[in-house]
C-alpha cells in the first residue's frame, strides 16, 4: 500500500491545485489570498502522505511535518494580513465553528512536531510515543479537512471530493500502521518453522511433570 499511497496523496494536492486555480473564488482574487489557499490545499495532500512516509522514511516525513507547519502557518498569517479583523474575530471564542477547528489544529500541529525531538531525552517507549504523536497528528488531519470543507471558498464542488479523499488516505495510514504493527508482534511471538521442525522451539518442548 505505501507504493501507491504517497503518490496517491501528491496527485491529490495536484488535483487540489488545479481545482483552487481554477475556481471562481480566486479569479482577480489578491496575490495574499491565492497564495494562502494554494499553500493549504499542499498541506492538506502533505498530511495524507505521513502515516505512510512513517513507515521506513522517517527522514522525509520529519521534512515534510516541518513543512506541514510551515505552510499552514502561511496559510494563517496571509488571511491576517488580508484582513486582520475578520481573522481574529474567526479564531475569538465567538466566531465560527470551522475557524475553532482550523485553531486547534494548528497547536495540534506545533504540539505533533515538537514532539518529534525529545522523545528520547523524555524516555518514552514506542508506544507511548506513536499514541500521542500519531493520535495527535490524526486529529489535526481530521480538524483541518474537515474546517476546508466546511469553509466556503476555492476548494468547493470537486475540491471538496479532493479534500475529503485526502482525509481518508490520512485515516487508512493510520490505520494501517497500527494493524501492521499489531501483526508484527504476533509474528514475533510465534516460534519460526524451523525450530518448531528441530524440536527446538517452544512447540517442542516436554510437558512439566505431573505428580507422582
């Protein structure tokens, strides 16, 4: 699955590209405007593509969680800079639900990639930091799609098709991850073949003597 599902997710933010560039919204729209859509639309293909890059690439999906940030940061300080009022108001306690969701998932973002670095001066096990790194990510993905549908804009009709499949690749990463993993350690308990067939393995050894 993870041959097709990175580049599933780059024709995804192609697709989602186009679709921007072509929408109604952004015609004789401002350069700010068009370029904090644009760079959205690549962070939402990009966190299709980490649960899989996670699995045996680890050094581009750190490359590419930092530049996750980076790009919805971009995404936020443009519409700051377009409109600063309008902004604040959006992320105020009073403004809209898809706003709220767009907020929390940019400090679940900056909390998933801070995360990324004291792991091992922190002790954690593996799992304990798959759980929160992973699960964190998972729901950023899942808030930041579901604020682009929700937000009236370029990325409406079959941009939503595109967000929405987006999402569901992220989701089936995730997903995949956990039950790989889960089967891992299953494999690993089981004795292998050879030592169950020399008589060396667990399969093979006496029974515990009973009482006499």
């Amino acid at each position: 699955m993870r041959r097709w599902a990175v580049p599933t997710a780059g024709l995804l933010g192609l697709a989602g590209l186009v679709v921007a560039l072509t929408s109604p919204h952004l015609a004789g729209a401002e350069p700010v405007l068009v370029a904090s859509t644009l760079s959205a639309t690549v962070a939402v293909a990009a966190l299709a593509a980490q649960p899989w890059l996670a699995r045996g690439r680890l050094r581009a999906h750190v490359s590419v969680g930092a530049a996750v940030l980076v790009l919805v940061v971009v995404h936020v300080v443009a519409l700051l800079v377009l409109s600063p009022d309008d902004a604040l108001f959006a992320m105020s306690p009073d403004g809209p639900t898809r706003a709220r969701m767009a907020l929390i998932s940019l400090v679940l973002l900056v909390v998933v990639v801070a995360l990324g670095g004291p792991r091992r001066r922190l002790g954690w096990s593996g799992p304990t930091f798959r759980l929160l790194h992973g699960g964190f990510a998972l729901l950023a993905t899942v808030l930041g799609v579901g604020h682009a549908v929700l937000t009236d804009g370029a990325l409406e009709g079959w941009g939503t098709v595109v967000l929405l499949a987006s999402g569901v690749l992220s989701v089936a990463g995730g997903i995949a991850a956990v039950l790989d993993r889960r089967l891992g350690r299953r494999l690993r308990r089981r004795p292998a073949p050879a030592a169950r067939a020399s008589g060396t393995g667990p399969a093979a050894a006496p029974p515990p003597p009973g009482p006499r």
